[in-house]
C-alpha cells in the first residue's frame, strides 16, 4: 500500500511538473536540419551529410532527445559525431538506435539522446550552435 501510494505522488508531481519544465523565458527553441549531397563517381552512389543545428537563446539545456526516419532502404549511415556543443555540455550521448549503427539502417531510423550529469549543459548562445 505505501509503495502505491509513494508512486501515485511521484507520478501527479511529474505531470504537475511537466508544464513549468515546458517555459521558455526567450525565443522559442527551434532544430535546424541542413542536408548536404556530395556525388561519389567512383562507387556510382551520393554522399549524404545531416547537420543538426540548435538555436537557444535563455534556457540552459540539460537533456536532449530526439530522433528521425527514412523510408528508402538504399540509405544507410555509416557515423555520427558530436559538434563542440554537445560533448562539452553533456556528461554523455548516444547514438543510433538501440546504440547500434547496424539496428539503425535496419529499422531506418536514427536516435541522438544527450543527458548531463556532471556538465554545465548546453548553455544559451545568440545564434544556432
């Protein structure tokens, strides 16, 4: 009974939580994604490059997820990097789905989750970073 009750406080305090969390105290936050195709003529196929840019200009950001898809199965990625921005503000990142490139380009589907634990987070800047 104690255990029900314990976690039916936890769960009205998230939910009560979860408004405040959502306020922005500037300009909305936005993602930019900027996509590059290079031709390789040698192996008859395109080089595709995504940049993910994030703009925010008030609010210190202490946890990231997102994700995206695509529905053609001659795309495959082959890497994925941290810009200067995620490896100084967050403790660690996780790439790909399930943490693996190979279950990524088998479910065409790719996962960047950032968390900070022990990093200032990514802190606000006047343009996309």
């Amino acid at each position: 009974m104690k255990l029900k009750l314990l976690l039916t406080f936890v769960f009205m305090f998230a939910f009560a939580a979860i408004p405040a969390v959502a306020d922005e105290s500037g300009a909305k936050d936005t993602i930019d994604m900027v996509i590059t195709v290079q031709p390789d003529a040698g192996a008859s196929q395109y080089n595709v490059q995504l940049q993910l840019w994030v703009f925010d200009d008030a609010d210190t950001i202490s946890g990231a997820a997102m994700g995206f898809g695509w529905d053609n199965p001659k795309l495959q990625m082959t890497g994925a990097t941290n810009g200067p921005a995620a490896t100084s503000g967050f403790t660690t990142t996780i790439f790909y789905d399930g943490g693996s490139v190979a279950t990524t380009n088998a479910n065409k589907r790719f996962c960047f989750v950032g968390i900070r634990l022990f990093t200032p987070g990514v802190t606000p800047f006047p343009t996309r970073q």
